[in-house]
C-alpha cells in the first residue's frame, strides 16, 4: 500500500513538473528530510542500547564482586579490604560511578556523530567547518577554562577513586553523601535533605568519611577528687561487651580503650576513650558508649560533675 502511494505521487511529480525537476523535488520531499529524520532516530536509538548495555554490565560486575573478593577475616581485615577498595559495597560504589561516566561520555559522543551527520546531509562542507571550529575550540578553550577544568577534575577523581556514589564526603563548602558523579558536576545531599551541586574543578581538597575506618572519641568528665582508676575501670566494665553485641560488633573493628586523663581543668578530670569503627559509623558508636558509661555510674554511684558556662561581661 505504501509502494503504490509512492508510485502515484511520482506519476502526479511527473505529470505536473519537467523530468528533471522530479529527482530533486523528491529529494527535497524525501530524501534529505528523511535521512535527517533516520539519523536523529538511529541516534537516539543507539544511545539507549549504549546505556542498557553499560547498566546491565554494571549489575553484572556488582553481582560477580563477592565471589571474585577475597574474604579477610576478623574486623581489622574488613577495614583493611574497604580502605584499599576491595570490599563489596566499595566495589559497587566504584561501578555505579564509572557506568554514570561512561553514560555521560557515550551520550556525547553519540550526539556529537549525530549532529556532523546531519550537517553533512545538510550540504555544510565539513572542512572549513571543522578547520574553523579547531580555532574557535581553541579561542573557546581560553574562555572556558573553568568547564575544562571540571571535565578534567572529574575524570580523574573517578580514575583514582578518591570518592564515589554512596560515599560520605567533605568538600570544604559541604558534608553529605554523594548521589551522582558526572564529568562536570558532583550531586551531593546534606543531612538535612539539601542537593547541593558542586563544580569538580572547585573542590580543592575531598574528605572521605566511607574509606579504611573512623574513630568514636569520648570525653567523659569526673571530680577530681572522685577516685579516677575507678571511674576508669567501671567504663571498662560498661563497654567490654560491646564489642560482642549486635548491632555494634559490625560497626567496631577494635574494642573501646581508655585514653587515659585527657585534661584536669577547674577541678573536673576528662577521662578519654577511643574506638576504632567502620567507615562513618563512629557518630551512633559515641552515643552509645556515652549512654553505657552513664549508666555504669548510676549503678556504681559516681557522679557526672555539671560545669557551668558563665555569660561572658558586655564589652
């Protein structure tokens, strides 16, 4: 039916306009326009069969990332496995980024073939266009050396893995945890829900809080005249067993050790105590410690001295 409709518009083509004329009103018809039209769609096409296959290998390598990792025993080897990027959720962190940049840099690509096809077809001479867009991407190049450089800064924070999506981090201007890497733009989300959107060529220094471990550190005040080695050996007594119990034995590499006496300071005695924990679980590990050593000494009987913060004169 389609032939047949074809055929008779070339039949009315002919019968109304001089042989010659019909080859080029047909391309005028048919021809570029419908070229135009298949590359768009070949283009658009092709960019979503890129970005299945790039999101299908990535589930694939995270499913294949637990068999593959060797297993470390004891607390300190899964520290050690996740700061040097061998432990599974890392792993996967480590994939979903590189599939958001290989999405980016094949959507680019891809729309950037697309649209030299199209000026080709439209009859643009490539050459001279090309020539002049080198000396323009130059002239560019000086007036948008910001954008370069957040190009630049993105692939290599992804290449040297310095953070990834899931990833707590402090970029200076921002704490929160990473949503998505692209080759220009971080998205980070704060923990008041805030999505902040940071330029990679603008982070001069990254801090990651989910690589290797974190340390829970409390200071918990006595009188000075309170008897310290006891106060030190009822917070042992408190938190001995922390280590052993659910949930906590996932979030503790190391047992807490007592410091010792951080400060003496108006009478009141700070005693000290570490915990070497997992990667940015140390802040729910103080609470518990400071909410165990509290009741440790309302069963022993000893007191919290309460300071007292003066209000300072006018000026």
């Amino acid at each position: 039916m389609v032939e047949s409709a074809l055929v008779q518009l070339a039949d009315v083509l002919r019968a109304i306009l001089p042989a010659a004329d019909v080859g080029s009103v047909w391309d005028r018809l048919l021809g570029t326009p419908l070229l135009i039209v298949v590359t768009l769609i070949g283009a658009v096409v092709l960019r979503w069969l890129l970005h299945r296959v790039i999101a299908r290998t990535v589930v694939a390598a995270t499913s294949r990332s637990a068999s593959r990792i060797p297993a470390l025993p004891g607390r300190a080897g899964r520290a050690l496995a996740d700061a040097a990027g061998l432990a599974h959720q890392r792993h996967v962190q480590r994939t979903t980024t590189m599939g958001s940049l290989l999405r980016s840099i094949t959507t680019f690509i891809v729309y950037g073939i697309a649209l030299l096809t199209i000026m080709s077809l439209v009859g643009l001479p490539l050459g001279p266009l090309l020539a002049s867009a080198g000396v323009g991407g130059v002239a560019l190049g000086f007036g948008a050396q910001s954008l370069v450089k957040d190009f630049l800064s993105g692939i290599f924070m992804i290449v040297e893995d310095q953070y990834g999506v899931g990833d707590l981090v402090d970029t200076g201007e921002v704490v929160g945890t990473v949503e998505e890497v692209s080759l220009r733009v971080t998205r980070i989300r704060d923990w008041t829900g805030v999505v902040w959107y940071v330029r990679n060529g603008e982070i001069l220094r990254i801090g990651n809080r989910s690589q290797g471990w974190s340390m829970a550190v409390v200071d918990i005040p006595v009188g000075s005249r309170d008897d310290v080695p006891r106060a030190i050996e009822i917070i042992n007594a408190s938190l001995a067993s922390m280590v052993d119990e659910q949930p906590w034995a996932d979030d503790l590499v190391e047992a807490p050790t007592v410091a010792g006496v951080e400060s003496v300071v108006a009478g009141i005695a700070t005693i000290r105590v570490l915990a070497k924990c997992a990667p940015a679980q140390n802040v729910g590990v103080q609470r518990e410690m400071r909410e165990r050593v509290l009741k440790g000494f309302d069963a022993a009987g000893l007191t919290v001295p309460v300071t007292m913060v003066l209000p300072q004169p006018p000026a």
